[in-house]
C-alpha cells in the first residue's frame, strides 16, 4: 500500500515481508491503474493479513545441514565429498482480537486487532578462498626463488643505479641487486610493519603459477548470512463506516564476506559485515461516507540502509606503522586502515561505502460511484532523500612493479616485483578527501481515472 523502494526508488525493491505475513499479492505490468506511477515497468501491490475475532498462529523452521543436502553435480563428477553447510529459517505469525473493555463496541464486539510476525535467518554457504601473499623469505628483501609461470627467474633491479643525461635520457640501465636479495638496511620500516598484517601463505604455488601465487589457501571458509524480519500491525474499527491501521516493518541483513583471507582483523579486505536496514511504516484511513463515496488517506515512511566496509579496520592507529602523525592529522577521519595495493598479490584494508534512502509518502483519494461510472481521484505526493557515504580510499599507498623492473618504462615478465618496490618504500600513493553527496527528490502525481461500465441489454 505504499511506496517501498531502496537507492533513490530506483524501482529496486527495499523492504520484503515475512511469506506467512502475506494475505495477497499481485503483479500489474503495463496498463495498471492511474493511481500508480513512478515506475516505467511493474507494479507489485502485497496485502498483509490483519488480525480476527479468534486467535490465530503458525510457526516453522526450515532446516539444512550436510548430512541432509544432497551433493553437487560437480563434486560427484570428480569424486569430491559434499561441503560443509547450515542453514536455519524459522519463525511464527499471530493474529487476533485485543479485548480490552474501554476498545469494545458497545455490543462488546471487538473493534481492535492484532498481527504480528518474526522470523530469523541463519546460514553458512562455503567460500573457498584462495590468495596471494608474499612468501617468508620475500618479506626479509630475498627474492632469489621468484620466477615466472614458466619458471624463469624473475630479477630485483636497484631503482637507483641506473644513469640519466641531462635531458632525462638513460645512460644505463638499472643493476639487479646481488643475489636477487634487498639488503636489510635497504627495507623500510613502514613496509616491513605493514608486512606483520599479511596472512603467511600453507602451500607452494600451483604448477605452471609464478611463484607466490595462489599459496594461501582457505577451503574451509564460510560466508555468513544472518538475517531478521519483524512486522506488527493494527487494525481499528471505529464506528461503523471508518477503518484504520497501522504497520511498522522492520529487517537487518548482515552478510559476512572477507576476500583476502583476513577474517575480521585489522586488514580485511571485502564485505566484512555487508548490511541492509529497512524500516517501514504506514497508517492508513479509510472512509465510507455514503453507499456511493469512499475516502481514503495513507502516510509512510520508509528508510533504507545499505552498508558496506571492513569494521576491524575502523580505529585503527596508522601512526603505529610509523606513518606521520602530521600527515595523518590533515586527512578525514576514520582513515579505515588505509588501503596497501601490490602488483601480483591481494590488497589490504578496505574503505567505507554507505547509501541511505527516506521516502516520505502521502496519499489521499476518493472514490465516487455514479451510474455506470466508477470516479476515483486522488494525488500522491512523495519527497524522496538519498545520501552517499563512500570515503572511497582517504590514505592509499600502491607497491608497483616499474620500480624493480629493468628499465621503468618497459614492463618485462622477468623483471620486478610490486612487493619488492613496497619494501623498498617506493610507492605510488594518493589520498582521497570524500565529500558525501546528498540528493532530494519531490514527486506531485494527481490523477483520476473513470471506469465506465457500458449496461449490456437483451432483447428476447
């Protein structure tokens, strides 16, 4: 009965209700009525029930485990066992009369009622993972077993031997470092810090991988998806030709989703939590003022939230990696961890990505039958604001293979490294001050629409 849309009412759906909740639902597309608008496609309208004279309830679970799925197609064709996985969904619904003295018809009929359903979500899908991290050895400056997927040797040049004329042109060529290994005195203290955040790799690269590749494997890992859903509502009969009620509907889903093999430390990489808010309310009125004239007035509010960011990133102090407190002192705050990119391995840190969406709804109509013409007019009025809270990368410090290769400007499979230009402490870095957008539109829709009923007359 109203407006129920995330991200600006882009049409994307915000809000879904609980299946036992639903007494009706249908699907308009095309030539649906002038009361609705804002859409260019369908319209999807659900009813929810609304309490009765007698009690009324249901409850369920709906419950998977390993030992009850069935295994994949894939895994019997290789002769794989079945993974592991969980799932719970269950809930309950209630409907009824609430028999308080004061609220009974003076027949001590009841004019208010109830409906009420929750319902949680819980599930654990695997996700294996598998990344990429410098070995033990790279992160003490020796790159002496790196090499290509064709197993070629990959070699280290010193960025700062090579010679230029004074046009800038070069003279010679940068020289490897000896043995394919950065001395220790040459290490940066930043680079080596942020080093203690990487994951050691459990495995040797895969045949025909460059080394250093895919050596993190995680088969284990579960993505988490946890999820609730509350709808309460009221419904009110006064008198004996006016209705009300009133629906609040409310669900949080939070997904659990690293992507760099960091799970939920400061580091993480990926949707660690993902999250979806809605809530939504409505009070409605209706009227029958006479046989042939009904009045109909609706108010809603709904809000949408969608988050997505690494939480054990947040307050993290990159003064501790030995980063300038100066420097840190002119940036944004939360900084997040910042954001470490590498050629040729996965990233760390992750930064803040939020949107918020409040429609404000009114509707008011009236519906006139005359004759063989059903008159309803009305208008809809809806003032829609949307917010974009994405930091995007505030502090980002990038590791790229241009600097370890042979010459800067030619790129070479056997040449350079991202991490060895990082622990170098030669880095491309940016920051990134966010300026959060805001966004408010009004829609004004009047309309009226004649049903006109031509009488059909037999003659016999």
């Amino acid at each position: 009965g109203a407006s129920n849309n995330a991200q600006m009412g882009g049409n994307n759906v915000a809000y879904v209700p609980i299946v036992d909740a639903v007494q009706e639902f249908n699907v308009m597309a095309n030539m649906y009525d002038a009361q609705y608008g804002h859409t260019g496609g369908g319209i999807m309208n659900v009813v929810l029930k609304s309490g009765t004279n007698n009690f009324h309830g249901s409850a369920y679970e709906f419950m998977r485990r390993t030992s009850l799925d069935a295994n994949t197609f894939q895994n019997n064709a290789i002769a794989q066992p079945k993974t592991n996985h969980y799932l719970d969904q269950y809930g309950f619904e209630v409907e009824g009369p609430i028999r308080v003295p004061y609220l009974l018809k003076k027949d001590g009929a009841v004019k208010l009622f109830y409906m009420g359903a929750f319902e949680n979500y819980r599930e654990g899908t695997p996700n294996p993972l598998i990344v990429s991290w410098p070995e033990a050895e790279m992160r003490k400056g020796d790159f002496s077993k790196l090499v290509t997927s064709a197993n070629q040797p990959i070699t280290i040049y010193d960025p700062f031997t090579a010679t230029y004329d004074a046009a800038g042109n070069i003279l010679t060529n940068r020289l490897p470092f000896p043995g394919n290994i950065i001395p220790t005195n040459r290490i940066n203290p930043i680079a080596l810090a942020v080093t203690q955040f990487m994951p050691m790799p459990n495995r040797a690269a895969p045949a025909g991988s460059r080394y250093s590749t895919n050596n993190l494997s995680l088969p284990d890992y579960f993505d988490k998806d946890k999820f609730y859903n509350l709808i309460l509502k009221f419904d009110w009969n006064f008198g004996s030709r006016h209705r009300a009620f009133f629906r609040h509907a409310s669900n949080d889903r939070t997904e659990d989703r690293a992507s760099n093999g960091i799970d939920n430390k400061p580091g993480t990489d990926g949707q660690q939590p993902f999250q979806r808010i809605n809530d939504a309310y409505v009070v409605d009125w209706i009227g029958t003022i006479s046989p042939t004239l009904i009045l109909n007035a609706r108010g809603s509010y709904n809000r949408f939230i969608e988050k997505g960011y690494g939480a054990a990133n947040a307050g993290f102090d990159m003064s501790s990696l030995g980063i300038s407190k100066s420097l840190l002192a002119t940036l944004p705050s939360p900084v997040y961890f910042g954001r470490w990119n590498f050629d040729n391995y996965n990233s760390l840190g992750r930064s803040q990505s939020n949107n918020y969406t409040n429609t404000f709804e009114l509707q008011l109509s009236a519906t006139k039958v005359t004759g063989s013409h059903t008159i309803k007019a009305g208008f809809d009025i809806r003032q829609i604001n949307y917010e974009q809270q994405n930091t995007g990368d505030i502090l980002s410090y990038s590791g790229n293979s241009s600097w370890t290769q042979r010459v800067y400007n030619v790129g070479e499979s056997t040449s350079g490294d991202g991490y060895a230009s990082f622990l170098l402490g030669i880095t491309s870095g940016s920051s990134n001050y966010p300026l959060f957008s805001w966004n408010k539109q009004y829609h004004y829709a009047p309309y009226v629409q004649d049903d006109w009923r031509s009488e059909e007359r037999r003659v016999g």
